[in-house]
C-alpha cells in the first residue's frame, strides 16, 4: 500500500518533522528553547503543531548546525541580526561563506578516514577502529539520504 503524503501547507507533528528533517524530537524541543523564532502552535495537552514556515526555519537551523558547522550562538545571532525568513537565513550564510578556490572543485563535508580495523591489533585499537567506521558509514547514510529524491 502506498504512503500517502501530506499537502506541503498542512500542519505537522513533532514526530513527522523529527522524521523528516532526521533529528530526534528531543532536539526540537531544545532548539524551541534557544530559538524564539521558533514557535509551533501549541493544542491539547501541550501536542505542538508545525506550520510550513516553522519547518522551514528548523531546517535552515539544522543546516547552518549540521552542515555549515555553526554554534548554537552563531545561528542565534544570524537569526536576531534582523533575519526573518529561511530564504533571508540562506542568503546571508552564502554571503558571508568565502569563494571556492577553484569552482571546478566541489567539495563535501569532511569524512573520517577509513581504516579497517587490524584483526593483529588489540582490542582498544580494533575497537578504535571500529568506531571510526561506524562514524564514517553514518555521514555517508546522511549524505545519501540528503542526495536522494524525495
């Protein structure tokens, strides 16, 4: 059966957006707490609801964090400099983000290198090893998921 999807202007939970946007609700709840632009209607029992435009806004927020590599501070004060919307959001990170040295070159977020772990080595440097691995495969199962089609 196939998933029906929501009209792009409807109202949503805090477990759609965490699923869409893939961060947990915890960390919602906490961005709430430290940015005052965001502000989702609040119903029975306290059940937030987000509007387009507070999605919007989350997932401007989770980029300039996640991908761009701001502070907490670092986006409180691009969004208290008088910005008001994402697009406004999008437009001042790409001015304020230096010029490619060369525009033939694209580049990426860092990944950690990779080495396998060595079965001659102890435990701590497989272990180490293994951790390294794990994070690298989680970057690249975020960078897919954010290459994909929706």
């Amino acid at each position: 059966m196939a998933r029906r999807t929501k009209d792009p202007q409807a109202y949503r939970t805090i477990s759609e957006i965490s699923e869409e946007l893939d961060v947990p609700q915890h960390v919602l709840r906490f961005w709430e707490s430290k940015f005052p632009q965001i502000q989702p209607l609040k119903r029975n029992g306290r059940r937030r609801y987000y509007r387009p435009e507070d999605k919007a806004l989350l997932i401007g927020i989770r980029d300039l964090l996640y991908v761009e590599g701001y502070t907490i501070r670092g986006v409180q004060k691009l969004l208290s400099d008088g910005v008001n919307s994402p697009e406004e959001l999008q437009a001042r990170v790409l001015a304020e983000k230096p010029a490619p040295a060369s525009s033939a070159t694209l580049t990426g977020p860092e990944l950690p290198e990779l080495d396998l772990p060595d079965p001659e080595a102890g435990l701590a440097a497989s272990k180490a090893a293994h951790f390294r691995l794990k994070t690298a495969r989680a970057a690249l199962q975020h960078l897919i998921k954010e290459l994909s089609p929706l």
